[in-house]
C-alpha cells in the first residue's frame, strides 16, 4: 500500500478558520469557528449560545440524533448541532482529525450547498501535522444494511477509500445516475466538492411546516420544479446530483472520527441509511480492525 507522509500522521489546522452564513432548515445566521485542537482530540462542536448545560457536543457514530435532510448530533444534555455533513466531509478527505468547532447557534450554516465553501475556508487556514499516527477504519467484512424498496449501503473490504453511489427519481430531470469513484482529495476536489444540495419546489410548502428547509433558497440549493430546474445558472455537473450524495456520504461515515480503508456502495441511500450503516459497523466488531501506516510500514520492514 502506498502511502505519503500525510497519511501516515493526524492533523489540524494552522490557525483558526472563521465563516458565517444561514442554516439551511432553521434559517438562523451563524457564525461558525473551527480552531486548532491537539492530538487525539477529534472533532467537538461547541455551542457558544448556550450556557446553562454542557454545550459541548463530540462527533461520534451514536451521537447522530436525527437524520431528516441532514444529519444532526447531540450530547447527553440535549444540545444539537443541526446540517453537519457538508464540514465533516471536507475535514474528512482534507485529512484534518482535530478541531474544536465553535458556532453560535443550532445549525452549521449551508453556504452554497456543497463542501466547496468549507474546503476553501480550511484551505486558507492551513494544515499542521501532529505527532500522534493517523488511525484508519480497515473494513474487513463486508457490512450492509437493506431499508427495502432498493434502498441499501454497504462497506467491503478495500485498500484504499472508494465509493458507488446510485440513485434513481423517474419523471425528473435527475433520473438514473451513479457515480463510482476512487475518494482520495484530488478526485474529491475535482469530481465532488462543489455539488450542491438539491430539492423539489412542491416539498417547500411542507417542509418549512414542520421546521425544515427555512432558509433553503436558489443560493444554497439545486430546486426542481417538474421537468425544470429553476436555477438560471443550471447544473454545476450533469450529474451533480449523485455526486453531492457522495459528498454527503463522505460527511456521514466521519462522524467514527477516522478515515476508511473500504469500498462504499449506496443505493437510494440517504442519511438515515448512512448512519444505519455506521450502527451497523460499531455493532459488528469482527468486521473491521483500526490501523496506522506506521504498522504496515513496521510489518512490511
């Protein structure tokens, strides 16, 4: 397996990185600071509005509390962190395993529905390698979840991160599309970051009825109505619809706090598949082992 000196060690950032902007289903203004965080740290969001509980709310497979368009944690005192996926999904292949992220209300802010924002935000803010080895999630069985009607996600065994993704809505204009692709950063940067979350215009009306989709609007969403998509700059990709799901994918398997050696496959799948998918894996120990490249590199010496 090859490797490079920046897989073999985890990381943070530089320096702290600062944006703001709306929550997507809340409509609420954040502001929202991601800061350095040292070794074995993980990943924490803080929420700096709330004072009278434990505000501090620690990424983790059984943290993800809800997973309606979108994923969303909480801790033990009932604090949440709405609309995630999008940041983990850029610290995941960026390769940073360390922040302390600060927002100053519920939701991460939506930006322009992709990861493309965040990634430019951690870009600026520069990457520092630390000491401790980069730990990895290594599927060694395959593990799968079936929700019926041809939705499905599955993790096999691969020496490196890949992904397939397939999804399918007859009499739209998305209709059949899949993609199938190595995940490393520089396909990730090319082929994924920069599609955008998407919706059906007759779905707002309801949607915004039981508190979703509040601040969705042309500037952070792809919107379809019929057999139109009512964008006026149209489609950053032909496919860009499968692609975000990719996107979000990527965002839902790092919230176990590692990168993966495995072979992604959803079908029809959503957030609520992804995280069935990620109980699945922490319920099945024998499957999967964690490793370092400092082992195989030891092993192979």
């Amino acid at each position: 397996m090859s490797t490079s000196a920046s897989e073999i060690h985890e990381h943070t950032l530089a320096g702290p990185a600062i944006i703001a902007g709306v929550g997507v289903h809340t409509g609420k203004r954040t502001r929202l600071s991601i800061r350095p965080a040292a070794p074995g740290h993980g990943i924490v969001f803080v929420r700096t509005d709330i004072k009278d509980r434990d505000n501090r709310v620690p990424v983790s497979g059984e943290a993800v509390v809800k997973t309606q368009l979108g994923t969303v944690i909480a801790n033990a005192a009932g604090v949440e962190v709405a609309t995630i996926e999008h940041l983990m999904s850029a610290l995941c292949i960026l390769g940073v395993d360390n922040v302390l992220v600060e927002l100053d209300g519920p939701e991460v802010p939506i930006m322009d529905g992709s990861a493309l924002p965040f990634v430019q935000l951690l870009d600026r803010a520069g990457f520092r390698r630390q000491e401790a080895p980069q730990r990895y999630i290594e599927i060694l069985e395959p593990i799968m979840v079936d929700e019926g009607d041809g939705k499905t996600a599955a993790l096999l065994p691969c020496d490196r991160f890949e992904m397939f993704f397939e999804i399918d809505f007859p009499g739209t204009p998305i209709g059949r599309q899949s993609v199938d692709v190595v995940m490393d950063e520089e396909t990730y940067r090319r082929e994924i970051m920069s599609a955008r979350t998407f919706g059906f215009a007759h779905e707002v009306e309801y949607l915004r009825s039981i508190g979703l989709a509040r601040g969705g609007s042309l500037e952070n969403a792809v919107v379809i109505d019929g057999e139109r998509i009512l964008n006026a700059e149209g489609l950053r990709f032909a496919d860009e619809f499968v692609r975000h799901k990719a996107l979000d994918a990527v965002g839902d398997l790092y919230v176990l706090g590692m990168p993966m050696l495995a072979r992604f496959e959803g079908r029809k799948a959503g957030h609520h598949i992804n995280n069935l998918l990620v109980r699945a894996l922490l319920a099945r120990p024998d499957a999967w082992r964690v490793v370092t490249f400092e082992q195989e590199l030891a092993q192979v010496g």
